[in-house]
C-alpha cells in the first residue's frame, strides 16, 4: 500500500518503483522515524487533532514498533514499502486501524525525513566522536610506549632531520584533535529541528514547534520552513569531515606501509591486521593500512557526490535529495570501521627500534647540526649552509657519515670547527636541542603528552 494514490489513474511500473523507493537505505533510520513520530503525535494532541485516549493508544502501538524494529531490523527489508516513512505509517494502520491514519496530519514526508536523517547524524555523531577519541588515545599510548625510540623524519621522502617516534605519533593526535573539533562543530551545527515546516511552507496547525524541537533532544528548532526541508549541509559537513578525517587516517597508513617496508624495516605490523601471499610464502603484506588509504578514495567520492547533488538544486524539496543517505550511511560506517581499524593496528604495532636508530644516523640528517654548530662560531648561516653543503659532498664521496670525518678533515673546510664538534653531531644532542614549543625533545614531547591526556580527560 502506498501513501498517495487518490490522484492516480495508473500503477508506477515496477521498473519505476525498484527506482524510486529508498527502504532499503533508509530503513537504517527506522527507530529515529517512530521517535519523531511520538513526538509529533503528542504535538498535534496538544493542538486538538487528537483526543487523549487516541494519543496513549498512537504511542503504545509506536512503541510496540519501536521494540520490535529494535530487536529486528531487518524485518523492514522484507516489506514493499517506498520508504522508511511509508513503512512506519503502514504498520500503524495494521496495528490500530484507521487512528493511525491520523498521525501525518500536519506533517510532510520532506520535514519528517529531514527530522529522522538529523535524528540518525546525532547519535551516529556521537559513536563516531567516540572513535575518535580511542584513535587519539590508542596513538597517545604508542607515543607513551615509543617516546625514546629515535625515528628519522622525512621530507620529500629524503631522510631530513632525525625525531623521536613518539613525536611522530603526536602530530596524529594534533590531527585527530581537529577532526574531533570539526565534528563537534558539524553536530553542533544540525542540532536544529526541522518538525513542523511542513512540505516547504510550514504546518498549518499552530505548533510549539521549539517544545517539540526540545521533547526530541534538539537545541532549537528551525527559523525557515523552505530552508528546513531542503538543507543538507549537515550531510555535506559530515561528509567534509569525514573526509579530512580520512585523508589524515590515509597518511598514517601511508606512512606505516613505508615504515614496514623492507627497505625501511622500522616497524612490524601485528598478524592481528596482516595477510599473506596465496603464492609468496615470504610475504606480510599491510592490508589495514592499504585499505585504510584505499577506503578514503569512497568517503571523498560521497563528498563530491553530494555537493554535486545539491548543486543549482531549486527550493525546496526534490527527490534528488533522497540521494543523500546511501553515500553518507557509506562514508560514516567507512570512517567508523577504518578509525577502529587503525586503533588496532597502533595497539599492536612493533617498532624496530635499532633500525630506525640507524637509519636517523644515515644520511646526513645532523647536517643542520654542523651548520647550526658553525652559526655558534660567527659564521652567517647562509654561509654555513654553504659550507656544509660541501662537507656533506665530501662525505658522500667518501662513504662515510659526517662525524666520521676527522678533525683535519673537518678544517679544511672551516677554521672554526674545533673538537667539541662531535658532540654536536650526536643524535642525542641533535633531538634535545629541538627544546621549543612543539618541537621533538624529549621534555617537549613528555609536555604535548601530559597536555592532550589532561585535555581528553576533560571530555
Ligand atoms: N524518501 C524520501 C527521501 O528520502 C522522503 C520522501 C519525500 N517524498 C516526497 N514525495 N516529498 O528523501
């Protein structure tokens, strides 16, 4: 049974109606349906156009709905229904008969799915935050566990200046800080209720629309009736912080499928996250992480799909907009599943620490120390620069690091260089100098540790 019909000579073609109906999606939002559903019942009891017994006997059969699609979703899949709407409605009527034709007085399928799908953003908004927080916490434990262990950082992929792994971890916990800001901001933002705008005018009956707002756990309700059933911006800053989220998760794996390389060698994944060859025996592949990187690709394309979408999009309701949910279920399950994924494997990763003390003390990577140690004896770094640059050519030419140079060696390039030159191009001294805000010393990174743990307990 359909919704409409009174209108139509015809039946939709089956081919049309497979295109048209979207339970299959939406059925994910039964529960926030029959929610906003008991609310708008007590909402059009309180304005007369239900009785009191009519009102207790709506929301006993909602409830009974409730926990019957609770215990078993899927039960939905089984129906022909258009949409998550139409079901909900279906239901009731078989349950109570024709009282609970009564419940869409009032009420539109463009405000209602726009209520549900705000419904669903909050509390999925709050499981993805959760997440997020585990993810900062699980790279905080790894920063804990490996603040020692000495990590050559990169630049253009050229070993650049040696950090500790701890520091590395960090700037994941300084990204995942503003991932977790802008979903706050995102939830912050569509905590605002749609209920009682009606197909795009606003209801007829005289709602207290912000009471109903607030009995359905929103901040307020909203200013503009048309504005109300055609915004999505709430599922394209869902999407857009999914997406940095996730192009922040796509260069930890990154960097991890590098580390476990091996030629890098730094890090072994944990066989908890990790699959084999069918052909090579040898083999340990990274699949979480390739998968993570992979998996970012989809939650962007939701993006670019949904901007897309409501691109030049008319006011106000178009069925176009029923596009919104099978991308934005997509991404949010997909962001939810890689986040967890990525705490495994940072839970279980093992760090090569010998390795990666080598390969910080291969190439070159305390050069700036030298030209740092030339600056110290009144040459301008500009020179200084120049100057080591040369050192370096010579070593490289001699295959051997900087501070294998011998002293006379050393002072045919500058007169300045003394003895006390080795020890300023030790790694200790290299990580201990960098004492600034932020920077990778041990005491600094010790502090951006104790900062964040304090700052998450606070939430
Ligand atoms: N299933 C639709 C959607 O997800 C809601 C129904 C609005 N339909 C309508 N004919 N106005 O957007």
């Amino acid at each position: 049974m359909a919704l409409w019909g009174g209108r139509f000579k015809g039946k939709a073609s089956l081919q049309f109606k497979k295109f048209n109906d979207s339970l299959p999606i939406d059925y994910r939002m039964a529960v926030q349906d029959i929610v906003g559903s008991i609310a708008w019942a007590q909402a059009i009891h309180e304005v007369g156009v239900l009785n009191d017994d009519e009102l207790v006997r709506l929301t006993a059969a909602l409830e009974e709905l409730k926990a019957s699609v609770e215990e078993n979703p899927q039960q939905i899949l089984l129906s022909d229904a258009e949409d998550i709407h139409s079901w909900v409605e279906i239901q009731l009527i078989e349950k109570i008969g024709d009282l609970g034709k009564k419940l869409h007085t009032g009420r539109s399928r463009n405000d209602q799915v726009a209520t549900d799908l705000k419904l669903w953003c909050k509390e999925t908004g709050g499981d993805l935050l959760f997440a997020l927080v585990n993810l900062q916490q699980a790279m905080m434990n790894l920063a804990e566990r490996e603040k020692d262990t000495v990590l050559p950082g990169y630049t253009h992929l050229q070993r650049a200046q040696p950090i500790t792994f701890g520091h590395w971890c960090l700037a994941y916990v300084e990204m995942f800080d503003r991932d977790i800001g802008r979903l706050k901001d995102a939830l912050y933002r569509l905590d605002v209720s749609p209920l009682g705008s009606g197909a795009l005018a606003g209801t007829a009956y005289p709602i207290d629309r912000k009471a109903l707002a607030h009995r359905l756990g929103f901040r307020t309700a909203t200013l503009n009736s048309l504005d109300a059933v055609s915004d999505r911006d709430h599922v394209i800053e869902l999407l857009a912080s999914a997406s940095i989220s996730m192009m922040h998760l796509s260069r930890f794996a990154e960097d991890l499928i590098f580390y476990n390389s091996g030629e890098a060698g730094f890090v072994e994944m944990s066989d908890l996250v990790s699959s084999g060859s069918s052909l090579m025996p040898q083999k340990k592949n990274p699949d979480a992480c390739e998968l993570i990187r992979g998996k970012t690709g989809r939650v962007f394309g939701a993006l670019t799909g949904m901007l897309t979408t409501m691109k030049a999009l008319a006011l106000a309701y178009n069925k176009d907009m029923q596009e919104d949910k099978e991308g934005l279920f997509d991404a949010l399950d997909t962001w939810q599943e890689c986040m967890e994924m990525a705490v495994l494997v940072a839970d279980g990763l093992k760090v090569n620490r010998s390795r990666t003390l080598a390969a910080a003390q291969q190439g070159y990577a305390n050069a700036t120390e030298l030209a740092d140690y030339l600056v110290g004896k009144d040459i301008p770094f500009r020179e200084a620069h120049h100057i080591v640059g040369e050192v370096v050519l010579a070593a490289i030419d001699k295959a051997v690091p900087l501070e294998d140079l011998t002293i006379t060696q050393l002072q045919a390039f500058s007169d300045k260089i003394e003895q006390d030159v080795y020890q300023h191009l030790t790694i200790e001294s290299t990580l201990n100098k960098r004492e600034v805000l932020g920077g990778t010393s041990r005491a600094q990174v010790e502090k951006a540790l104790a900062t964040t743990q304090s700052g998450n307990e606070a939430i």
